[in-house]
C-alpha cells in the first residue's frame, strides 16, 4: 500500500526518551524558535508543540505519556473519586509527591479551562439578553388580548 511521501516501510518511527523530550522544551521555553529547533534536530514542529503542550499540563510526566485514545479512560473517569481526593487521603512520599504536583496540575488546568468555559457561557447570555431587549423594544407594545399584531394577509 503506498502513502504519500513513498512506501510505509520506508517510514521509520523515532523514539524519543523523556530526559531529550525535556531537555528541548526547556529549550523551547528559554526562548530558543521552535522551527529553528525543529529544523536543528530534525523533528516536526506538530511534535515539538504536542511535547511543549503536554509540558505545560503535566510537567516531565507529560512527556512519557502515550498518543492516542487512552484504554479505560471513560470508565476510569466515571468510576474515579473526585480530583484532589488523593492528595488529602494520603501523606505525599517521595515516589507519590511528583504523582500529587501532576495530579495537582491537571486539576489546575482543569479548574481553568472550566473558567474559562463558564466565561464564555456568561458572555454568550449577555449578548441574547441584550438582543431580546432591543428586539422587543424594535417590536413595540404587546398587542392586548384577542388582537394580532400582524399586518391584514396578502391573499385576496
């Protein structure tokens, strides 16, 4: 089966460790052009930004992650206690406490993103309710019982 860009066999995937991954979002958060970056080491920009994204919302951890729909996800997500639930349950040990900053993290961006929605939602009322006023002002008083406020039918 050929692809565009040649034959799949051509193809070959590269495999990336987390340290790399973070030493270039470092790079990249320095201040370092991302195409220059990607140019310099031979990486598609979509990745450098995918790795750059996936810093931002969970840290180093980020960066190990598996692309793609996660197995269980939404049962886990159903069945799950509330976000924050493990950080109050349990004192943080070494190998728990960057599990609890990620896990604080994700709720961070969560709660944000939730902001954000809520925001926008808000504005979106606001806007109709001024748009129903101005209507309703355009359309004058409403007519009183039993008469119409329509004009006489264009059907002879």
């Amino acid at each position: 089966m050929a692809f565009l860009g040649g034959d799949m066999s051509n193809h070959r995937v590269r495999l990336f460790s987390t340290a790399f991954k973070e030493d270039v979002v470092r790079r990249l958060e320095s201040g370092e052009a991302l195409a220059a970056v990607s140019k310099e080491l031979g990486i598609a920009r979509k990745l450098l930004y995918e790795w750059r994204w996936a810093w931002r919302r969970h840290g180093a951890a980020g960066l190990n992650r598996r692309r793609g729909p996660k197995k269980g996800l939404r049962r886990k997500m159903a069945t799950s206690d509330p976000p924050g639930a493990a950080l109050a349950s349990s004192a943080p040990s070494a190998e728990g406490t960057s599990a609890s900053v990620a896990e604080l993290a994700r709720a961070k961006a969560r709660i944000e993103e939730l902001e954000r929605l809520v925001g926008r939602q808000q504005l979106d009322l606001d806007f109709f309710r001024k748009a129903l006023r101005l209507a309703d002002a355009l359309q004058g008083p409403a007519p009183a019982r039993g008469e119409t406020n329509s004009s006489r039918s264009s059907k002879i």
